[in-house]
C-alpha cells in the first residue's frame, strides 16, 4: 500500500477507531472483552423482543401504504435525521478543535486533502454505525414478520449518515468563514444541541399548543398536518418509501445522499487543514481579555471551591451543549405549565419529566465536579479535609441544579402546591441520587474527558439512569395521587444501595490498610 | 484555626524511617532534615524515589511507614496543620485552563483562608514579579509551559508559606522563565522561607542549594555542602555532576 495514498490513511484511521472502540468497550481490560460480547448479546436479544412486541403488528405494512403509515415513517426518518446530523456536526467540530494528532500529521508533507476526505468517510461510518444499531432490532424484526423488504432501511440509515455527514461538513465550514474560528466552535455546539432536539421539541410543542398534550402523536395524526403534507407521490416520501422497501425509491435516496457526501468531500475536504491550522492558532494564541470585576472575595475555603466549580462549570464549552440539550428538552415542559395557567389543567404529567432531568444533568455536573478536577494535587495539598472538599463541590451541584429547577418548581406551585412539593421532593432525591453515585465512583480524569465519562463505569452510568427512572416513577405515582409510590421509592432506595455495593469506594473502605 | 509552630523551629522538615511501596519499594525508609531557612536540593537518578518521597510529604500519598515532622508538627497526625504551612509545585503545572491567573490565585487564596485584601496585593505583587501583569486577566488556556508554571509558583507563593516543595519546577522552561523562578526563590528563602526542591539540572543545585541530598534506592546516600559532598565522593574538586555520579554509581554498584 503506497504510503499517504487514501487506502492507506484509510487503514490508519480504521485502526484507531478499532482500538478506541475496543477501549470503550473494555475500559481497557481485555479479559473484560468476553463479558462485554456476552451482554452486548444479551442487550441486543432483549430489544429485538421489545422491538417484536411493539411492532410486530406493523411489519405487513408495505406496498401501497396509505398517507398515515408515510406520515409516521418520514416522523422517525426526521427523528433519526436529526440526531445524526447533531452527532455528525459534533464530530466534525471536534475534528477541527481536538489537536490529538493533528498536530503530527500537519506537520508533515503528506496531502492533507486525502487524510481529510478519509476522515469525512470514517465520520459517515461512525453515524450511521451508531444508528443502524439503534435501529437494528426494529428493521429485523420487521424483515423478520414482513419480509426482507425491510432491510432497505439499513440503506436508508447509509444514506442518512451520507447526508448529514455532508450538510455538517458544509454547515461547519460555512460557520469558520462566518463568524471565524473563536466562535465557531461554540455557535456549532449550540447548533448541534438545538438540531438534536429541535425535532421532537418542535413536535411536543405542536401538540402541547394544538391539543395540551405532551404526546407527540397527535400531531402527526391531526388532519391539520395531514392536509399540509404534499402528494403521496411527491419525492418528498422517497425515504419513507424506501423504508418500506421500494428499491427504486432506495436508489433515488441513495444516490442523492452519496451525491452530496462526493460533493462536500471534493469541495470541503482540500479546506479543512486551513480551518484545522486556523484551530489551532486560536487556542494558542492571545486569550480573551476578561473584565476584571472588583477585588478577591472574602469567604471560607468552601466557598472558595463552589466559586471555582461554578466559574468552571459555566466556562465549560462541552458541558454546555450537554447541558443546553437536557434543558432543550424542558422546554415542552415549561410550554405545558404555561399553557397551563390557561385552564387550570393538572401540571402533574410534569413531575417524571423534571425529576429525570434533574437526575441526569446532576450526574453530568458531579462528574465535572468530582472526577474532572484538573489540578487535584493542589486541592489535595491545600490545608482542607478531603471529606470537606468533597462536600463542597456536592453543594456546588445541588446548587446548580436548583438553580435550573427552581422556576419550574415556583410556577408550579402556583398550579398545584401538590405536585409542586412533589415535583421538588423528586428533583432533590433524583439529583443527590446521581450525585451521590459519582462521588462513589469517582475518578481522576481530565474535564475534556466528560465525553467518556459513562465509559469509566458502566455500572455507575446503568445506576445513575435506572436511578433517575426509578425517582422519576416515584414521583409520576404520588402525583397521581397512588399509594404505590413508596414501592417505586423502594426500588429507587435499592438501585442506590446496590450502586453503592458495587461501588470501589466501599471496597477501599472494605479493604484493610 | 490554631496557631502556627513558632518561627524558631530548628527544622523545617523531619522524616525519619519513611517507607513507601508500589510494586517494589519507592521509598526505603529515607531518612532528611531540612534546615528552616535553607535551600535544599535533592538530586537522584530516576526512579530514585525522589518525587514519591516529596509527594509524601506534600501529604498527597499515605506511608508505609515512618513520621514526617514540618516544623514540629506530626504532618501524618495533623495533614491540615502541616499543609497551611506548606506549598507544592509538581513538574506538571496544576492550573486551570479556564480561570484567569488572578482568579487561579484568588481561588488558592480561599483554600489557604489568606485574607481577601492581603491576598490580592500579593497576588498582583507576584504576578509583576513574574512578568504576567499583562496575562492576569487572561485564561490560562493559551499558555506556554513557562507561563503555567509561572502561574503555579505564584500560586504556591500567594499563601505566603514557609516550607515550599518543588518537584523539577524548572523542567521545559527557557532561560529567562528559568531565571525569573530561580529569583522568586532565591527571594523566598532570603526572606526567610525554605526550599526543598529535586532537580535533573545540577547547575541549579549546585549554584543555588545551601545543602545538597542525594538519594537513590528510595534512601539518601550522601548529604551536605557541595564541599562535603565532593570529599564523600572522594572527588575533591571535580565538578558536582563527577561528585554525583560517583556517589550514584558506587550505589548502583552495591546494589
């Protein structure tokens, strides 16, 4: 293989991604690797059982379907659309920013147009990889039950990842020649994020303001959208029809997608060592002057560590898209309890809502927090008991949270002082829950590692997610006015104790110095 | 908070018997006394266990076995006493990239409970000191190695403490950031501070140290005076990298 050809920067590139896929499936331990088949096969029969029971009755569809059945099948096109092209335009911004080996390979003479077409291809693959495994129980069950027409929605999963590749790539480029590369990496996070959620958002909001509902469905099966919508043989469909396996609309789909990914390859790729240098100039050059406000601030070594870890949190570019993402989400929430003042209706479909955020964005915090400290020598020689850092930096947390928590919680209580004591008993056990798992598991990382984060630990991750779940039912429950919530706050309380015997810093303590 | 040891503490550091093990002994049952108001240099090759037996003592990891007394205090007994009167600087600077060098400085002031005001006087004292007034309000992100470590030291200075432990803070720094942290030491120990610093250069222990250790093994072989180091050598003369190498190599040879 002649060396810097596109086959061999290929095969460069293929390799690393093998052995970083490896890595982050095994955390690095090989012995790990048979356990991780072993549930990665497990997981995957399991969802293709969940996939059978939930669309099983669908899978004869085909043919000649009607306009609902392309109505719902172009909806989870959108879906998956959009979160591909926030995953590809995240990507593509990390290509130009993360330096890894950049800084290698523009140092030598090799043709960076080749290395860099490589590199829009292994985005592609990495994209529609990821989707084509989400959407692999359902695409076989339904080739299973409906014949193997179906499978024409892994081409469509290809062209999908094709096409958003190529839109990410140009939407990027489009951003550096705009607004220049300080900008550009914050305005494509905050893009990415809005993209992600953008279509679901849209669609909740569409029915919370058309019918005071948060369900998405009802939209997609009003006849005010049904009317709107073109002709049923109207290329607009193409996809869905290709879904449905009409070969010659996958063609269409296909070709079209690889079309846009050839052109942005050939016009974008020759650009981006330009933009990756431009990168890198502005992340060594004159950092940005900051208005300096009054003197130091008097207060106790505590205060000292929340300051610090807000002034981080709020500093931190990856975080706040992950952050802007769940608060995205919360917005259909604040939609409803708006709407809600309207006509009194009850605001307690909002309870699990809340409550599951709050889990999850404090997971997220206390692992910045407390595993991404980047100096933790000086906060370990600094004359302060650990047990006293380790409390400051949860207050630095559950403030955060409650930051973000408390207007929903306020307006809430104007509509129902119930649910709104609910709503708030919820988020503090929900968030303290995810926080205290990270504190369990906590380890020393880099803050520009948070992307890997929920490789550290899978047991910490599955806990902290069945954790929020479980509190998040919990609270749905006594909104309702059950008496089965302490049964849901039992298993919540259980997903806690096991986290916290599985958790290495019981074994530490278990073990005798 | 209680109160300081008094200044007149014959030793600013003690350690007796310290003992240290990974997967093979880092530290041997070391055995240092460093005088208050000295500059102190330990040399050793690498792996030596020069930076373990510093981190030990900047309480950063926990002993097998034996004491470490900073200036009169049980630094194992009482580690937040001990560490109000210490600072540690590691090879690798520990700044954030997102805070600007006052507000790294402002934060290290909190932790040590320095006074607000006091604090930020010296503070900007440190940062003209150091030629960083016209970074001060940058974030450290775009900062050369030189710069970082600047910002380290004085982070390390702004508590004002009397015992400062420096792990090669001149590793990757050009001449004239070199200079410009061997003059803020130098100062510091003029002032009446100590310094326990381990070093690769031997130019710099040689020309700056009051009393020169050199460990190996994970214990300290030789100690004392460039003088009576080169006698121990029996090297009378001989430039001090001679006198160490001769003192390494006869150990490597026991060994």
């Amino acid at each position: 293989m002649r060396p810097c050809s596109l086959a061999w920067f290929a095969r460069h590139e293929l390799r690393l991604a093998w052995r970083d896929g490896l890595f982050m499936m095994t955390a690095g331990g090989r012995r790990r690797l048979r356990g991780v088949v072993i549930g990665v096969v497990l997981f995957a029969l399991f969802m293709h059982l969940v996939a059978l029971l939930m669309l099983g009755p669908y899978a004869p569809l085909g043919g000649a379907p009607d306009r609902t059945v392309l109505v719902f099948v172009t909806a989870g096109a959108l879906l998956a659309a959009s979160a591909m092209l926030s995953q590809a335009l995240e990507s593509v911004t990390r290509a130009f920013y993360a330096r890894a080996d950049l800084d290698l390979i523009l140092a030598s003479p090799a043709a960076l147009r080749r290395l860099f077409a490589v590199r829009i291809g292994a985005m592609v693959l990495q994209v529609s990889l990821m989707a084509a495994l989400l959407a692999a129980p359902f695409v076989d069950v339904l080739a299973l039950k409906g014949g193997v027409r179906w499978l024409g929605a892994y081409g469509v999963v290809a062209a999908m990842g094709c096409a958003s590749v190529a839109l990410a790539v140009a939407l990027a480029a489009a951003l550096f020649r705009l607004l220049g590369p300080r900008r550009t990496r914050l305005v494509a996070q905050v893009a990415a994020a809005v993209i992600g959620a953008a279509f679901v958002i849209g669609l909740q909001a569409a029915a919370i303001l058309s019918y005071g509902s948060l369900s998405r469905f009802a939209v997609l099966r009003s006849q005010a959208l049904s009317g709107r919508l073109p002709a049923p043989e109207s290329p607009f469909w193409w996809p869905a029809r290709a879904i449905l396996g009409d070969p010659l609309a996958l063609a269409a789909v296909l070709g079209a997608s690889l079309l846009l990914l050839g052109a942005a390859i050939v016009f974008l790729a020759p650009r981006f060592a330009r933009y990756a240098v431009a990168a890198a100039s502005w992340a060594e050059g004159a950092p940005r002057r900051r208005r300096r406000r009054m003197g130091f601030r008097r207060g106790s070594p505590a205060q000292a560590l929340r300051r610090k870890e807000w002034t981080l949190l709020r500093r931190d570019p990856w975080l706040l898209s992950q952050t802007l993402m769940q608060l995205l989400y919360l917005l259909p929430p604040g939609l409803l309890l708006w709407r809600s003042f309207a006509d009194g209706a009850a605001v307690a479909v909002l309870v699990p809502v809340l409550i599951m955020a709050a889990g999850q964005l404090a997971g997220g915090l206390a692992w910045l927090a407390i595993s991404g400290e980047d100096a933790p020598d000086l906060v370990a020689t600094a004359p302060v008991l650990a047990g006293r850092v380790l409390r400051a930096k949860t207050e630095a947390v559950m403030a955060g949270i409650a930051v973000v928590f408390l207007p929903f919680v306020a307006a809430m209580t104007l509509v129902s002082r119930r649910d709104a004591v609910v709503a708030a008993l919820g988020i503090a056990a929900s968030a303290a829950a995810a926080t205290a798992i990270q504190l369990w598991f906590r380890s020393q990382a880099k803050r520009s590692h948070f992307r890997r984060r929920q490789t550290s630990s899978r047991i910490a991750t599955f806990a902290e997610a069945f954790s929020s779940i479980g509190w998040a039912g919990t609270g749905a429950l006594a909104a309702a006015g059950t008496w089965l919530w302490p049964i849901a706050g039992l298993v919540a309380l259980s997903i806690l104790a096991f986290a916290r015997l599985a958790s290495p810093a019981r074994l530490e303590q278990a073990t005798p110095l | 908070m209680p109160a300081d040891p008094p200044m007149t503490a014959a030793f600013a550091l003690e350690i007796h018997g310290l003992a240290k093990r990974f997967d093979r002994p880092a530290v041997d049952g070391l055995e240092l006394a460093v005088r208050a108001g000295e500059f102190y240099a330990l040399l050793g090759p690498n792996g030596a266990g020069k930076t373990t037996s510093l981190r030990l003592v900047a309480g950063l990891l926990r002993p097998d076995a034996g004491s470490i007394s900073v200036f009169g205090l049980d630094a194992l007994a009482d580690p937040v006493a001990a560490k109000r009167l210490m600072a540690w600087v590691s090879e690798e600077p520990m700044i954030y990239d997102r805070l600007t060098p006052l507000e790294y400085l402002e934060f290290i002031a909190g932790l040590w409970g320095v006074d607000a005001v006091t604090a930020e006087a010296r503070a900007r004292e440190l940062l003209g000191w150091l030629g960083l007034e016209a970074a001060a309000e940058q974030r450290c992100d775009g900062f050369s190695k030189g710069m970082r470590q600047k910002v380290a030291l004085a982070g390390a200075l702004v508590h004002e403490p009397r015992l400062i432990i420096l792990d090669e803070p001149l590793t990757g720094l050009d001449a004239a950031a070199s200079r410009q942290v061997k003059t803020v030491l130098r100062e510091r120990v003029r002032a009446g501070g100590t310094v326990l610093m381990t070093t690769h250069i031997l130019e710099v222990a040689e020309r700056m140290a009051d009393r020169i250790g050199v460990i190996a093994g994970g214990r300290l072989i030789a100690e004392g005076t460039l003088e009576e180091l080169r006698r121990q050598a029996g090297h009378s003369g001989s430039s001090l990298e001679d006198t160490f190498l001769a003192l390494v190599g006869g150990e490597a040879a026991a060994a």
